[in-house]
C-alpha cells in the first residue's frame, strides 16, 4: 500500500509576481527584524502589492497602506501570505 504525502508549500512576498496584490498571514523573523517589519506595517491581515523588482532580482518594491517601500527578497521571504 503506498500512502501519499501531502508537501504543504507556503507562499511568500518574495515569491508574489509583479503587480499581484496577496494579504499577510503571518510575519517571521526575530527579534528586531520582526519588530522592524510590524514598524514598517507588514502586519497581518494587510493588503500587500508587488510594484517592481530590481533588475539582479534584490530588492522589491511593494505597496502597502498607501505607501511604497523596499524590501530585500531575503526578508520578504519571511513574510508569509494567505491563500
């Protein structure tokens, strides 16, 4: 009898296409990072919109609350979205 697994995959901003828009789910990091990422309002529940990406991939530009900030891909990867 073979059983098959089931890979949950989460996804992330850092895996978001130009010009989709995704809510958070939930925010990683430690310590100062993750304070400094609920600071900048990547908080749950809000509404986040990839605008560009820079040419070599690093770093992103969302949109967020009414304003556009940069983002390293690295640290978007730690911000998870809803499905």
């Amino acid at each position: 009898m073979i059983m098959s697994e089931k890979k949950i995959i989460s996804r992330t901003l850092a895996d978001l296409p130009i010009g989709q828009e995704a809510v958070i789910k939930t925010v990683g990091g430690e310590g100062n990072l993750r304070c400094r990422f609920l600071d900048m309002g990547l908080i749950p529940r809000t509404k986040v919109k990839i605008m560009k990406v820079a040419p070599m991939g690093d770093p992103i530009q969302i949109h967020l609350r009414g304003y556009d900030m940069t983002i390293r891909k690295e640290d978007a990867a730690m911000i998870e979205l809803e499905d």
